[in-house]
C-alpha cells in the first residue's frame, strides 16, 4: 500500500533538488513526501488511518 492521505488522497511528489551557482546546473531529483500522521477517524472506528496535516487540522476545526 503506497502512503497516502486516508481523506484526499495526497501522495508524494517528484521534483528537482535546488541548485544555487553555476550556469550548466545538474538538476538532482528528490522526493516530496506529504506530513502524514497516524489519526483515529470517527468514521472509522479505533483504527488509526495515515491522515495528512492539513486533513487532520481540518478535521479538528469541523468537530468543535
């Protein structure tokens, strides 16, 4: 199973490392991973779910 957000489905994102002199730059590719932490979702019972930060901060604001 691949890591991804339990609620939008974010994945991690392919990009390009930053380079700062020179005029032929070598760009390095890198990894973007999304802020996944494990959450218990109502909706799911006491199992916990990878849910991403911004997911798992909207989730709170919708449950006050």
């Amino acid at each position: 199973m691949a890591r991804s957000c339990a609620v939008c489905g974010k994945v991690s994102m392919g990009g390009f490392n930053p380079q700062s002199v020179g005029m032929n730059r070598v760009r390095a590719h890198r990894r973007y991973q999304p802020n996944l932490q494990p959450t218990r979702l109502p909706t799911s019972g006491a199992r916990r779910v990878l849910v991403c930060n911004r997911c798992r901060r909207s989730l709170e604001k919708t449950a006050k």
